[in-house]
C-alpha cells in the first residue's frame, strides 16, 4: 500500500489539531537508476533448499502414523 488515509494529530501545547498527510511515493531506484535487485533469480541453492524441504515433508508424512491410530 502505498498511500494511507490523512490523520490528524493534535499538538500538546495549545490544544490545536494538524493535519498529518501521507504522499504517494514513486518506486525508489538506484542513484544510477537501475531497478532494484530482487526479485532475484532461481538459483542452484534455491533448488537445494527446495528438495531438502520437500524431502523433510515427505520424511514426516511417510514416517507419521496416520491420524487416530495412536492411543493415549
């Protein structure tokens, strides 16, 4: 979200009220202007972490009794 609604914050001393505005913002880019890094690219650590978690998920669901078989 870019912008938000304008607020009004009252100030202390004399009891005034001030209003408070937000401004839409421009994407921010680099002083030479080239766009941001991310979203970066998939990469070969990606992939490794991917199965590693994959392969943890399915670990569990093949060691993991199904539910209600266990007995209190």
């Amino acid at each position: 979200m870019d912008t938000a609604p304008a607020r009004t914050a009252q100030d202390g001393a004399d009891g005034t009220r001030l209003a408070v505005t937000v401004r839409p913002s421009r994407r921010r880019r680099r002083p030479t202007g080239a766009p941001p890094p991310l979203p970066r690219t998939f990469q070969f650590s990606s992939a490794g972490w991917l199965l590693a978690t994959l392969g943890l998920v399915a670990l569990f669901s093949i060691t993991s009794p199904p539910a209600g078989t266990v007995r209190r």
